[in-house]
C-alpha cells in the first residue's frame, strides 16, 4: 500500500551492536534493569512503592482473590517490560527469560475476556465503564502498548499466542469504534493506539488495523467533540479531576483537528506519540497533508519548544508544552518518556525524509536526556529532568515538588523505566536504514551489520569511539565488488568532517552532500575501508535571544554530549560562577570517574559574597571576582556522586 518512498530501517535483529560505549548500557538493560523491573513489578523491592501490576493481572485472571490497584494505566508497565524482553530475545537467546515472558503471556491470556478485552482496571474496579472515559482512563493507551509488546515478542520468538491476544484485543477494538451504527465514534486521551496499530498492520498484513488507526487520527479533534459528549454521557464523573482532561481539549491535542495543529500543545509525551502515528500512518497511505502536519508540529518544537538536551515539557502542570520559547530550566519537567516518543517521532520522519535534522534530535535526546533517566548501576530513575538543580529549595519552594536531586527506585507512575528499557534494547534498529541502493548510516555506534542489495550480500563493521572521539572507521565485506550509496550523516555539532578511502582523501562537495549526509556513490571493493574524522570542539552553545532563561549564559557541548557542573567539582553556590569568553577550554578523559568520563575544563571566576555581611540589596556596589577553574561533566552521569547542585548554562563574560 505504500506508495511514498520512504526508507526502511535495518532490522536490529541483523545487527550486532559492538561499541564501547552502548554495549555496556545494553548488558546492563539485559542482565540487570529488566530482572531488577520484573522484581518491581512483582512488589518485590524493598523501599519502592508497590506496582501491584502482576498482581492485577493475577486476580484479573481468577487466580488471587482481591482489589485492583495502582493507576489506571497500571497495565502499560507490563507491556513494555515485555516489549524490551521481546527485543532482548532477539538479539540473544534467554531461555530463563523466555519462560518468565512465556508465563506472563499465559497470565494475560486468561486475563481477556471472551471477546478479546484486556484492561485489569476495568475488569477488577469498573467492570461497568468500558470504554465510557476514554479521555481519561487510557483503555486504549494500555492496549497500544500491549499489541507493540505483541509485536516484538512475537517477531522475536515466532510465538503467535501473544500475536493472537493482540489481534483479538484489535479486533475488540475494530468492532467498537468506528463510523458504522452502534459505533464509538471516538478516540483516547493519551496517543499510543495509533502507531501500534500500524506495527500490527506490519505483523499481520491485515489492512484493517492501518484503517482503524488512521480513523483515530481522522477523528481527533472533530466536532461535535467526543469528550464533551462521553463527558454529558457520564454525568460529568471525572477520573483525574485536578487535570480537567475532558473539558482541557489542548491537553490531549484534541482542541483542533490533526491536520490543522501548527503548535505542539499539551500533555508532551501524547504529543509525540500522537505525530509519531501520524509519520506511519502518512506514509503508509501517502498523506501528504497529513505529513505535512507532521512537519509543522516538529518544526514547532525542535526550533522553539525544545530543551538543548532534546527533553521537552517545560511546565509541570499537565507534564506539558506551555508556549514558545518557555524554557526554564530549575522548574522543567522535561519527562524521560516524552524524550523517548521525540525520538520515535525523529525514526519515523528519517525514514520518510532522510534529512540528518531528524537524526541531529534523535542524537541530542538519546544522548543526554534519555540516559540521564537511569543510575549507572540500572535500578534507579528520573522521571523528570531538570538543567538546573538546588537541592535545598527541595521540599520548601513547591515550586520545585516535581524536580528531584537524586533519582528514584521505582514509581507510582512508572512509566519512564520500562519505557529507557525498550528503546535501549532496540537501539540497533535506529543505526541504519536503506532507500532503495542507498545505505544511510544514522548514528556512529559501533556495531555490525549484513544486507543485501541487488542480490548482492554486503557487510558493513562499523568501529565509533564517539562520544568521546569522532573517529569512525568503517570496514565492508563482499564476495565481489559492486556499486552502490554509502550515506553518512554530517551532525550538527561538527562543521565539517575528514575523509580518507583506503588511505586516500575523498572531497565532500555539494554534490555529494545532501540533506545533512555525505553520499559516497561508487563501486565498493571487498575490504575497502572508509575513516570518518568528526571535530570534536568544545562549543559554547547559546540560546535564541527570546528564551529568557539563557540570555547571557551558554552551554557546553562537545560532541553529541551536552555537558553540565556539578557540586562535587565546583563547591555550592554554581549560579556565582562565570566562564570567560574568550579562554582555552580543556577536555581530558578519566577512566576512573563514573565508569569513565570525558570532563571539560574552563578557566572561570566566582563571585564572591564575603563583603555583603547580611545585606540583601546595595547600590553601586562591584562583583568582586575569584579566579577559579570550572569543571564540566557530561549531563548524562549527574546525579550518580550523592546529593548536589547542578546547572547547564553558566553565565560567560568577556574579561
């Protein structure tokens, strides 16, 4: 069906992912954060707060005796725990974790119901109010997830019985909305439906799931509007009444219809899972208005609504965008999950465009955001992300209730781990994709790779020794020589790049540079080797004039790597440090810090308070300076050396 050309990402399952940097945090998604969140959701971690998640399904299934509880998406923990299983599975046989999944899928299966409804909380709590809250109780939002986990065990393993729960869930669904007599003719507060509707499409080939997804985009936003008829339908009952979700239209993305939203808006994690739905279901049906949509909205917030470590969500109310250029940084929420969906925006938009700003984004909020979201040792989490942090404001400024100085065991709200544990363990399907004889290479992880083109078998090995260094060296193998596009993207933090083929420099012009890639089109030789020298400068990155919390500050960034300070490096008090303008950074790597971290150096001065004795305000009084060094770690390890400030952007001055 499709007819737009859009490019196909290299499955993960036939890359090996071998990287100095990324393998470690795959290891440790597999053999310690997916064991350690099975124990989570089980209520077997002592201090965190109880998930009750397999217990609802166990005594939805008749098995235990006793009360559901936990939020009402308590479900969606469980499927993306299972999702990351389906993708550990895949890279690695796991017979021991393969009978745990096994198990939890025959749980779930003797969780549905007859005609292939699945959602413990309505089961257990309200067995009477299926599908009469969508706008806010997540019933469809719960099964998105369960058909994504359905999907990648299923491919996975090749077992259809989760295939088979999904389907049936599908079809539930299929029967209930729609624009046909006795049908709902609605859709759910939180995206997720959509896109994973369209993953089952891929699985099953069954066109009538791409159908339905694209009628719950169609839908969105119409008039008469669905949540103020559920809403009368209901005598007004609401579930979260503090977040009036079924009067605040915006809040979900539902005050407009898709097509006409040209502001991101809302709820940042529906946001991007919404346009994420879109991107598939645009190209699946050849929607240009409709990807024209999907480009409106990124451009919103990639150039006005997003934070330099790629997180979004400035406000805490609502975990929501607010309006442009609002970019605090102390009071940002800044959620893990809504970094994640940007990226899943950022891989569907590559594919239908392959323009390196999509990779560029995807890149900034892996990097930074999205592993800042867990400890180094994989069992503690951030649900927000804040770039700048005063742990004593904490508990008495409630400003500052939703930032927290030290990451988090488990959550009542538990959505950010499970969702860091299933995308980390995909990684490999976001390195590479193919259009047509081109290959594009997305992001430098070292890793491996086998496809064909043309019938002709090639293998690409990939070494990287970012982030830390740009060198990149690229080895193919083949029975025999034959032509074809090697695309490599130029980042953004690099003004240009090194080439060498075999040893002999290869220009990058403006006919080989295209859309942010170098394409290199020629007749590949067996064992030809390409080495890709990306400058890693250390940039003092400066916000638009209209962002009112960086005027006059900058950030560092080297590399992909956005970097912050630290009061184990710096003392207290870092808001009284400035960095001079116009000196020699200096960045060395210790392999003792926190596993290993490239730290940054920058001649600085702190002013001093010693001569205000205990005045609040004076006139006409001079910053007395320190000389002083400031040092800079990457944001992604804060937080892992104890309790302390920190912050991104630090003040600089010419002096």
């Amino acid at each position: 069906m499709r007819n737009l050309s859009i490019s196909t990402p290299v499955p993960f399952k036939v890359v090996t992912i071998q990287d100095d940097f990324w393998s470690p945090y795959i290891s440790l998604i597999r053999d310690v954060v997916v064991p350690y969140q099975w124990e989570a959701l089980n209520d077997r971690v002592e201090g965190s707060e109880p998930s009750h998640a397999i217990q609802n399904f166990k005594i939805a299934a008749g098995l235990e005796k006793g009360d559901f509880h936990g939020m009402v998406f308590q479900d969606s923990d469980v499927a993306k725990w299972l999702e990351a299983v389906g993708y550990l599975l895949a890279l690695a046989p796991d017979p021991e974790l393969e009978k745990i999944a096994d198990e939890m899928i025959d749980l779930i299966a003797k969780a549905q119901h007859s005609d292939g409804y699945l959602n413990t909380y309505f089961t257990l709590k309200e067995p009477e109010g299926r599908w009469k809250n969508l706008a806010e109780c997540h019933e469809l939002y719960c099964a998105g997830h369960l058909i994504e986990a359905a999907v990648a065990y299923y491919n996975a393993t090749g077992k259809i019985k989760i295939l088979d729960i999904a389907c049936r869930l599908a079809d539930c669904i299929h029967e209930t909305f729609g624009v046909g007599e006795g049908k709902i003719k609605g859709y759910d507060g939180h995206q997720e439906i959509e896109l994973a509707l369209v993953k089952l499409y891929h699985a099953t080939d069954n066109d009538q799931y791409l159908q339905l997804a694209k009628f719950f985009l169609d839908e969105r936003g119409q008039s008469p509007h669905f949540y103020d008829v559920e809403y009368v339908n209901r005598n007004g009952q609401t579930h979260f009444p503090l977040l009036r979700m079924a009067l605040d239209k915006s809040y979900s993305q539902s005050h407009l219809p898709i097509r006409m939203q040209e502001t991101a808006e809302g709820h940042a994690v529906r946001l991007v899972y919404m346009c994420t739905g879109m991107a598939d279901v645009a190209a699946e049906t050849c929607d240009e208005q409709l990807l024209a949509a999907c480009r409106t909205l990124w451009r919103n917030i990639v150039s006005k609504r997003m934070y330099i470590t790629g997180a979004i969500g400035s406000m805490a109310y609502g975990e929501a965008f607010s309006l442009d250029y609002d970019l605090p940084s102390d009071t940002a929420y800044a959620e893990t999950c809504a970094s994640i969906g940007l990226i899943f925006f950022a891989h569907r938009m590559l594919q239908i465009e392959a323009k390196s700003e999509y990779a560029d984004v995807l890149e900034r909020a892996l990097y930074n955001t999205v592993i800042a979201g867990m400890s180094q040792d994989g069992t503690h989490f951030f649900y927000v992300n804040p770039l700048e942090v005063w742990p004593d404001a904490s508990g008495k400024n409630r400003n500052f209730d939703h930032v927290k100085h030290q990451r988090q065991r488990w959550f009542g709200c538990a959505c950010c781990p499970p969702n860091i544990s299933r995308l980390l363990a995909s990684l490999g399907s976001y390195i590479y994709s193919v259009r047509e004889e081109t290959l594009y290479t997305h992001l430098y992880i070292g890793s491996q790779i086998e496809l064909e083109f043309s019938d002709q078998k090639v293998q690409v090995i990939q070494h990287s020794e970012l982030p830390w260094e740009g060198n990149v060296r690229f080895e193919f193998r083949m029975d025999q020589a034959f032509r074809f596009t090697f695309a490599m993207r130029l980042p953004s933090w690099c003004e240009s790049a090194d080439i060498l083929i075999n040893g002999i420099p290869y220009p990058i012009n403006e006919d080989s540079l295209l859309d942010g890639y170098i394409h290199i089109d020629r007749q590949w030789d067996p064992k030809d080797i390409i080495h890709l020298v990306l400058p890693m400068k250390i940039n003092h990155m400066k916000g638009n004039p209209l962002i009112r919390e960086t005027v006059g500050k900058v950030a560092l960034q080297r590399g992909p790597l956005v970097y912050c300070m630290e009061e184990a490096d710096n003392g207290s008090h870092l808001h009284q440090l400035i960095i001079a303008s116009d000196s020699n950074n200096h960045s060395y790597y210790l392999p003792k810090l926190l596993h290993g971290l490239q730290i940054i150096e920058v001649p600085a001065f702190r002013i001093r308070e010693h001569s205000w004795g205990d005045q609040l305000y004076l006139a006409h009084v001079e910053d007395q300076l320190e000389q002083t060094t400031a040092y800079f770690i990457p944001y992604f390890a804060w937080a892992n050396r104890g309790i302390g400030e920190m912050q991104v952007w630090v003040r600089e001055q010419r002096f």
